[in-house]
C-alpha cells in the first residue's frame, strides 16, 4: 500500500514537471501569478495575464540548416517576432529551458541572455506592425522551446 501511493506521487510530480516545462511556470504579472498559458502583458505600468491567443506578439521559426562536426550535431535558427500590437515593444522576456543548448554563449544574435529568459537588447524596441529577427546555434536538431513570457509595451 505504501509502496503504490509513492508510486502513484511519482508520477504526479512528474506529470507537473513535465506540464510545467510546456508552459510559462505561471510569471508575476504585478502583483499577479499568471497560469501557465498566459503571457503577462505590460501597458504604463498596468500588467495583465492574457491567455496564448491574445498575445498581441508572435514567434516564428526558421530552420536555417543543420551541420556535423567532429561527431556533434548544430543547427542553426532564425526566429522572428512579429508585434501585432498597435503599440511598441519596449522589451520582451522569451523563456528558454534545457533545449536550448547554445553551442557557445556568442552563438546567439539579436538577443541577450538572462537567466533562462531572451531579452530584446536594451536599446532595441519593435514598432506597431515591424518585426525583428534574432538568431542562434545549437547542439542537436530539435527545435528548442521558446515561450513569450512577458511584453512590455509604450
Ligand atoms: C525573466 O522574465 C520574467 C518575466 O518577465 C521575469 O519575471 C524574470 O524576472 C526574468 N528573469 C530574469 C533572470 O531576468
Ligand atoms: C504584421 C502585423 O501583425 N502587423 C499588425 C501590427 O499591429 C498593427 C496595429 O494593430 C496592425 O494594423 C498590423 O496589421
């Protein structure tokens, strides 16, 4: 009996683990948490949790090739954020987590690392309807995840 219900919690906490990496692992937003599927969206100071569809900001991927050397594996990507907001993008947190095996820390472009966050370049902002391409190489051939976690906007 004892040994199934630690089974049973095992596999719970991996289930959270697993859903948590998917997700945002909920941001605070203001003196909100926003859930995992939200993005924290921030206008004059005013933040609000909005849910996947109504981020007025998108990723798009670019796979620009896939190499071997010495027995490793690289490929590199181009993404692509695009605002769909009628204001502009002072700054953007993108999460990153354990796919994102830069192959060396100059081996991203247009983006700064912080933590696990990508963050727009302090004087860089993307005006209403403009987007802007960052770029990157990594060990291996998978699409690393990358989530918007949060936007700041004029
Ligand atoms: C990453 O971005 C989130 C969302 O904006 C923020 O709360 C967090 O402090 C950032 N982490 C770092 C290390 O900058
Ligand atoms: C490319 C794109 O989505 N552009 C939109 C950016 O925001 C302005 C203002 O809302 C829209 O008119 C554009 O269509």
């Amino acid at each position: 009996m004892k040994f199934a219900l630690v089974f049973v919690a095992t596999i719970l906490l991996t289930t959270a683990i697993v859903s948590a990496n998917n997700g945002n692992d909920g941001v605070q937003c203001g003196n909100q948490r926003c859930g995992n599927d939200q993005v924290c969206h921030i206008r004059n100071g005013d933040c609000n949790c909005v849910s996947d569809h109504q981020v007025e900001a998108s990723l798009r991927f670019n796979r620009i090739g896939s190499w071997t050397r010495d027995g490793r594996q690289y490929t590199q990507f181009d993404v692509t954020i695009t605002n769909h907001s009628n204001r502009n993008i002072r700054q953007i947190n993108i999460r990153t987590d354990e796919t994102f095996t830069l192959r060396s820390q100059n081996d991203l472009w247009n983006m700064v690392r912080q933590g696990d966050n990508l963050s727009l370049p302090s004087t860089q902002t993307i005006n209403s309807g403009a987007s802007y391409t960052f770029g990157f190489i990594i060990v291996g051939t998978q699409q690393p995840n990358l989530r918007i976690r949060s936007i700041v906007f004029n």
